[in-house]
C-alpha cells in the first residue's frame, strides 16, 4: 500500500464526512442548540419579570393594607367622636330630665304644703269651734258658723 493513496483516500473520506456533517447532521444540532438557549432566554426574562412582578404585588399589598389601617383609623375616630356626641346628648337629656323631675316634685311638695296648711287651717277652726261651742254651751246657727270659720282660715 502506498503511503500517500491512503492518505488521499483518508482526506477524502474526512472531507465527505466533515461535508455531510456539515449538511445534514450539524444544522438540526445547531437549531436545536439555538431553540435550547432561547427556552432558558425566555425563562430567565419570565423569571426576572415574575421577581418584579412580586415585588410590584408586594408594594401594592402594602400600600392597601396602609391605606386599610387608615381607614380604619378614621372610622375608629369618627365611632369614638359620634360615640362621644351621643353620650353628651344623653347627659344634657338627663339633666333636663333631672331638672324637669326636680321642678315637678317642687311644685307638687307646695301643693302639698298647702294642702296641708289648708286642712291644718280647717283642723284649726274646727277645734276653735268646738271649744267656743263648749265655751258658750251652745250650738251656732249654721250661716253664722260658715262666716266664722271662712274668718278664722283667712286670719290664719
């Protein structure tokens, strides 16, 4: 065998394969190569648009919790102040009713004072009466014994 046929044959099998590699078998690999490192580009901008997504979401939650709390706050504030009006209103009640009672019992404590004064005047020349009756042994006409009394109650 001759050194350089071999080594002619060699190339041009080397050649034929490196051609048909080239051909056939590299451009599926290199396709698939590419389709590969998109795949893990697209997952990666996915991942970096889900992390600022979540951050996003993170700031947004606690901007609604702040402004809940808020919320709540002021409806926590305007409970106590309404809270506050209310119980006012009801003391200033209470005292009007207070005062009103008060008033009532004053006047119902005169008229039973008068009452009183008035049954104690009548009590008075009743006795007055009677002792006079018995002073005197006698009995007074009746006209005469109204004009007495209706006398003694104005004079006492």
């Amino acid at each position: 065998m001759n050194l350089n046929a071999t080594l002619f044959a060699q190339l041009v099998v080397f050649f034929t394969l490196a051609w048909v590699t080239m051909k056939f078998v590299w451009p599926p690999i290199v396709k698939a190569i590419d389709e590969r490192a998109k795949k893990i580009a697209d997952g990666l901008a996915a991942a970096d648009k889900a992390k600022t997504d979540l951050v996003n979401a993170e700031k947004k939650a606690t901007d609604e919790l702040r402004k809940a709390r808020e919320s709540a706050a002021e409806l926590r504030g305007g409970a106590e102040k309404q809270a506050a009006h209310l119980v006012e209103e009801a003391r200033a009640e209470a005292a009007r009713i207070v005062a009103a009672a008060r008033e009532a019992a004053e006047t119902e404590a005169a008229a039973a004072a008068q009452r009183a004064k008035e049954a104690l005047r009548e009590h008075v020349a009743q006795l007055a009466v009677a002792g006079a009756e018995k002073i005197l042994r006698k009995e007074v006409n009746a006209q005469a014994h109204a004009d007495l009394l209706a006398q003694l109650k104005s004079e006492l």
